[in-house]
C-alpha cells in the first residue's frame, strides 16, 4: 500500500544508525502513517536500550517544547520526554563535536538535580521542587536526525526529542534560594545578544516540567530516579550552533555557559 511500517525495535535501530553516521532521514510518519505517540515511546525506550546495552548509563530525562518559543518555532504544541545517558554530557569548555553531528542547535536551559526520587501521578510543583537538591543553568545541543528538523511529535518522540549534547553551567544553587520564574537566560552568539527569556517561559515555572515529567513517567509506570538531571527544555528558540561560532547563555545567578563551536 507504499506504506512502511519499520515496527519499534527497527525504527529505534534506524534513528541511532543515522545518528552514528551523522546522516539526516526523513520523518517515520511520512511512509508510516499510523505511527503514534504510544509507539513513538516504545521505539524511545527500545533505543535506550540499545543504548545501554552498547555502555551508556541513564543519568536522567530531558524535557522539550516546554515554552511557547520551542512550540511556535517547531509547530508542535505539546511538551515531550527523552532519555539523558552519560553519552550526551559535553564537559564545559569542550569544543562543540561538529564531526558527530547532523546540523546541531543550542538552547538554554534550568536543569535540576534530584535529591529525592518523584512518582507520578499526583505531582505539583510545590512537590516537585521539594525533591530538588540543586538547580543549574546549561546549554542543550539538539539534533534532529530528520532533514531540517521536519517533523511530527511521534517522528520527534522517537527521536528522543532530537537529544545530542548538552552542557552543565558552573553554579548549583539551592532551589529555594532563588525565584526561578525570574531566572533569566542571555543567549549571544558571537557576541551578540540575540535572545532572552526567563525561567517563567518554562510552563510557568521549571517545577511545573518537572511535575510534568514526574507525572507522565507515572502513566507509564516509571519515576523520577534521586541523582538524576533534568533538563526542563529551551527557554528560547534554539540558535543554528555554526563551525567557528561562539555561542554562550548567560544566566542572572547561574553562571554563564559558552560553547566553542
Ligand atoms: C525538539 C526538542 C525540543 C526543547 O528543549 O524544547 C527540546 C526540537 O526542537 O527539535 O529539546
Ligand atoms: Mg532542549
């Protein structure tokens, strides 16, 4: 019927080969039309697998398209999850790795440490950042393995919310020291600011995507683990990362993060 139904464990093993081969594809859902949300998880959770069988460790979640600047700027509305191994962290001052990736973008980000593990359902945000024993500013680097980041939310979900990099700032702070909805993030890009936002952008408040997150891995009878990061997704549109470029975020009381690109 020139339809092309991949199934989850091949369509997890598609989307990592692009990713190791630095070449770009086009969206599962255009040849796969019944491909949905539940099975764009499913193929998510079977390429952390892989993943893991093949070394990396878990060490948190990413959330994305939690601000209206991520949501206009990729026509999706909806907020969504993806996995962070210990593969994804780029240590701070540690050139951009262009040879590793497709068409890379940055985007600051508050990212949290849990102290404590969080299970859904039932999650606030009051609760959710009771569980937090540092927050943290950083840079994500994206990377959709589909050409031009063309695609729907399964095509994105599978895609482990187009996750590549992302780099820690300098600064913990103690999350009840610092009003987080007034957290702003600096973007310059060779030494131009050319974008600002504060942590309000994210769902209100940061601890509103946490909730989320917690709540969401409970539908899907997962958790929070104590010890993990979470990125709770771009405050800003995200900027082309470029050879040569210098892209930084500066955060009020975070630090600033900038990345040789
Ligand atoms: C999807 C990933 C979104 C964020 O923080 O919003 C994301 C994309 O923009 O390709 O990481
Ligand atoms: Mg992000």
């Amino acid at each position: 019927l020139g339809t092309n139904s991949p199934g989850v464990h091949a369509a997890a093993e598609l989307l990592l080969a692009s990713a190791d081969a630095v070449a770009d594809r086009e969206p599962l859902t255009d040849t796969w039309p019944e491909f949905d949300l539940g099975t764009a998880y499913a193929v998510q959770d079977e390429a952390l697998r892989l993943r893991r069988a093949r070394g990396e460790t878990l060490i948190g979640v990413k959330l994305g398209l939690t601000s209206r600047a991520k949501q206009q700027r990729m026509g999706i509305d909806s907020p969504l999850l993806g996995w962070l191994t210990d593969a994804m962290v780029l240590p701070a001052g540690e050139p951009v790795p262009h040879a590793e990736l497709i068409h890379p973008r940055a985007e600051p980000e508050l990212v949290f440490l849990l102290g404590k593990r969080l299970t859904g359902p039932g999650v606030t945000a009051a609760s959710a950042l009771d569980a937090v024993s540092a927050v943290y500013g950083g840079i994500e680097i994206i990377d959709s393995r589909y050409r031009d980041f063309r695609f729907q939310l399964p095509d994105v979900v599978a895609d482990n919310a187009s996750s590549a990099r992302f780099v820690l700032g300098p600064v913990g702070l103690d999350p009840s020291t610092v009003d987080l909805t007034l957290e702003a993030a600096l973007v310059e890009v060779d030494g131009q600011i050319v974008d600002t936002a504060t942590g309000a952008a994210v769902q209100g408040h940061p601890a509103q995507a946490l909730a989320l997150a917690a709540n969401a891995l409970g539908e899907r009878g997962l958790a929070l683990e104590a010890g993990w990061l979470v990125l709770t997704g771009g405050m800003t549109d995200a900027v082309e990362v470029r050879p040569g470029s210098r892209v930084a975020a500066h955060f009020s009381h975070l630090g600033s993060v900038t990345l040789a690109g």
